[in-house]
C-alpha cells in the first residue's frame, strides 16, 4: 500500500532480464497474444473515473481509469509495490515504507510475497472510482504492458485514493523494470488492463494468473 513517492529510475542491466518470468505458453499451441494486439484495443478510452489520477503526490493529474465491456484500463508508470511477506527484497531495511500485509490473502490465508508473486495494485475506492463497482476484485487478472512485453498479473494490493500506477516486486522484474523498492520502477510507459469479473486461483501462483490471462486476453483481443 503505496504511501510514499519514489525516485525512479530506468532498468540498465540485463541481469534483471534474466530473473523475468517466461514468455506465456499456451497449452493448445495458439502463440501468444503481443503487446500490440492489446494496444491496439486500449487505443481509445472511454473514462469511467470520475476524474484524473496523480501517479505521484506532487504529479499533476492525468491519469483517466478506461473501460469496455470486458476489462478496466489506464497508462501510467510503475512504482514498486515491495509490501506483504517479509523477504530478503522486501523488509524494512530495503524498503523505509513497507508494510507486512497486502490488501488481499492468498489461499493459505497469507499475505501475498512481493518478490514472487506478479501483482498490481489499484487505488483504494474514493470519489475518483470505485474499483469494486467495475467488477475488479482481490485475484482479478491482468495484462501488463511495457516496452513490447505483456505479463500476467494478478489484483493484489491497494493503494491512496488519488494515485495510480504501481505494481509488486515480481512483476516489475518481469517486465524489465528495476523492483527496487527504493529507486526503481519507470516513469512512464506502462498499460494496465484488467479483466472484469476474472480470477485467478490460486491468487498466489504465477502460473494460474499466466492461464487466465492468456484466455482472457485472447478473447479481449478478438481471438476465439
């Protein structure tokens, strides 16, 4: 639960590339679905907040919250999300805000680990939106996009009512992004969608969210 602004920076080593999480496979041997597909359907928005959002305290707002029929949607940047298990990455030593919980458990009844498990975070409900009221809920899939890559994510956490875009520990070293709590993360650049009325389960495994978001993206891409 993000309450901090962090300093950014961009990823500049291949090292965290290396840690990334696999391309999607899909079981019946269909490829995956690009970053352009999904693009290509975000392209235009039609805002269902009921205003802008700051990606920073000090940020002017100018973030919409998008939607169709099928999923919910913004562009922002990414902040590290290092909150939930104690690790080695994440813990009050490498990250001064953390906080032992997630907004949301995973089946064991355990907060989610951020340094394992993909997973965004959405602004808690406020006079801006609602997310509750969007079908979107704690296990909810998405699709996360930067720099040409998609992965697959689940709701994990949320943060203040007025800023978005944030994402978990494993997520930002999938993508390529730097996870440090600290100093990383990325300015700009990163689209969010997230699929109504979905859920993966276990929220906490990587593979199940990998699953449904391939199923669901193909189909919010216009395939079968």
């Amino acid at each position: 639960m993000r309450t901090r602004m962090l300093c950014l920076s961009a990823l500049s080593g291949a090292a965290l590339l290396a840690a990334a999480l696999p391309a999607t496979a899909v079981a019946d041997g269909e490829s995956p679905v690009g970053a352009a597909e999904l693009l290509a359907k975000v392209r235009n928005c039609s805002r269902i907040s009921q205003g802008k959002y700051r990606t920073d305290q000090s940020a002017a707002a100018t973030v919409p919250v998008c939607g169709t029929d099928e999923a919910v949607f913004w562009e922002a940047d990414m902040d590290i999300d290092c909150d939930g298990q104690v690790t080695t990455v994440c813990n009050t030593r490498t990250d001064p805000s953390f906080q032992p919980r997630t907004a949301f458990q995973g089946s064991d009844g355990k907060y989610l680990d951020s340094s394992e498990v993909p997973y965004v975070v959405v602004p808690g409900p406020g006079p801006l939106w609602n997310y509750t009221t969007s079908g979107i809920k704690g296990g909810g899939v998405a699709a996360v996009i930067h720099d040409g890559k998609v992965r697959y994510a689940v709701v994990g956490d949320t943060g203040p009512t007025g800023i978005i875009g944030e994402g978990s520990y494993a997520l930002a070293r999938s993508l390529g992004i730097d996870p440090d709590p600290k100093t990383g993360g990325t300015a700009s650049g990163v689209t969010y969608i997230l699929f109504k009325n979905s859920r993966a389960a276990p929220i906490e495994s990587p593979a199940a969210a990998v699953s449904a978001g391939e199923a669901l993206a193909r189909k919010f891409a216009g395939g079968v």
